[in-house]
C-alpha cells in the first residue's frame, strides 16, 4: 500500500517501479497492463513449434 515490498518492507516494490518506469515509455509503456498467462509446466522439454501448431497438444506425441 506504501510502495514497499510486501516481503522485504525496507526495499521498495519492483512492481511499483516497473508501474512508474512505464509511464516514461512512450511506445510499450502501456503492455504492462498485458496480461500474460502461466506457462504450462506439462510442455517443458517438448517442441516449441509443435506445441504452437497443435495448440499445445500434450498427447500429441511429438518434440519429445
């Protein structure tokens, strides 16, 4: 709430500084409101480019 990180109180919040370095960038500033899903763990180690092809099918049995 003060901008100080919730864990170490005595730093301050790299989230707040990320927020207000934004607000400087005039050209992707504002991707920070973008937000990006978790990754799905269950594809590590398989092909990148299969999984975007089939839509991360796991059972598809390929890149691994």
């Amino acid at each position: 709430m003060d901008g100080c990180c919730e864990i170490e109180p005595s730093m301050q919040c790299v989230w707040v500084s990320a927020w207000e370095r934004s607000k400087e960038m005039p050209l992707y500033g504002s991707q920070i409101l973008k937000i990006q899903p978790p990754l799905n763990r269950q594809l590590q180690d398989t092909s990148a480019w299969i999984n975007d092809l089939t839509g991360g099918s796991i059972g598809a049995g390929w890149g691994r």
